[in-house]
C-alpha cells in the first residue's frame, strides 16, 4: 500500500529504498520504501476484479 498515494498494488521490484509497484492493469509506479506499508486484507481485495466490485459495494452502504 503506497500510504502517500492511497494506492495498492503488488512489489514488483525493490532497488535500495525504492519499491516498484504494480496494478492487475499493468501500471507501475516507484515510491520510497518509508512511505509504504502493508495492505490491509480489504485492500488487497480490491486488486482483482471481483474484490474491486465487493469493495465498491461494501463503501457505498450506510
């Protein structure tokens, strides 16, 4: 989880302090190891398709 962007995606790389982050779509970005963590069960849910509509539907109830 990239805490300064609120995005999930999978360590697809580590070089020194810096972890590549990749989308199910493919999109990579590189963030400084300090300002990530790890994603909560929810989070990492929402990194395939059926997780993605449960976790929208989940966010949308009262």
């Amino acid at each position: 989880m990239d805490a300064a962007r609120l995005l999930v995606g999978k360590i697809s790389a580590i070089e020194g302090s810096e972890i590549t982050l990749t989308r199910p779509s493919g999109t990579q970005w590189v963030q400084e190891e300090q300002q990530c963590r790890p994603a909560s069960p929810q989070e990492k849910a929402g990194l395939t398709p059926e997780g993605t509509i449960y976790s929208i539907g989940e966010s949308q109830t009262p």
